[in-house]
C-alpha cells in the first residue's frame, strides 16, 4: 500500500544544491555487497585552477593540514606528470610514515594516487577536479 503513495515521476537530484550542505559520501560495494570503495563529492568555492594548483602543492600540506608533520617531493619527473611525495602523520605519540605517487593528469584534471611505500599498504585514490560556476567540485574515490 505504501509504494502507491510514491509518485511515479522521478525527481532529478540536484548535486549543486545537495553539495552547498556539505560534503557528500557514497559506499560503493562490489555485486556482494562486498566494500570496495568510497567516494567523496564536494564543493569549493575557489576557482579550478587554485583547487588544482593547491592540491599540486604538497609541500605546503604539512602547513594546513592537523597533524601532518611532513609533506615533501621525493622525486618528480621532468612534465610534472608524475610525483613521488613523502609524508609523516602524527597519530598518538608516533608519526605514520609513507610516500605516495601521484600520477597527474592536467589536460582532464585528474590525479591518480598510489600506495608507494610505508604505511597505508594497498591504497589508492581517485581525484577528479570540475569546474562549477564560480567553484570546484572535487571527486575523490579510495580504498
């Protein structure tokens, strides 16, 4: 009886209204429903290029973000399409300690990143940079 108070016409979602609230997460699970993957959407209200320019300077994260003690370029190839970065997280009393690589895409505003070495084994993400009216919407999906 209740599936026929749902009206019939689909409503579209409206991503930019549901983002000005905040940041949105979705659970993405294999055909089991097994964990696979989680995806993040949010909204800045900077220009793409700052979001993209600010993302690119991993030397400054230590700076900005809580808790990160270290956040240094090991190694970048010559096109700046390619970044191995290290990175030192305090986490109680000791520091995580890692280094990722970042594989830049410019051209479509992407990056792909890569558990390298140290801690976060297995890991990678997914970032996706769009341009939205005067902002930036940012895709990041990991596991």
């Amino acid at each position: 009886i209740l599936l026929l108070l749902i009206p019939l016409n689909a409503y579209p979602l409206n991503v930019e209204h549901m983002l000005d609230k905040g940041p949105l997460i979705t659970i993405n699970r294999d055909m089991s429903g097994k964990f696979e993957s989680i995806t993040t959407y949010a909204l800045v209200q900077a220009p793409l290029q700052h979001v993209w320019d600010t993302v690119l300077s991993i030397e400054d994260y230590a700076q900005h973000i809580p808790r990160m003690v270290k956040s240094e370029i090991v190694k970048r190839n010559s096109d700046n399409t390619e970044i191995i970065a290290e990175f030192a997280v305090r986490i109680f009393i000791t520091n995580t300690n890692y280094q990722l690589r970042y594989i830049i895409d410019d051209k479509k505003r992407t990056i792909a990143i890569y558990h390298h070495s140290g801690a976060l084994e297995g890991s990678q993400w997914q970032w996706k940079f769009l341009k939205q009216g005067e902002g930036t919407i940012i895709i990041c999906t990991g596991g």
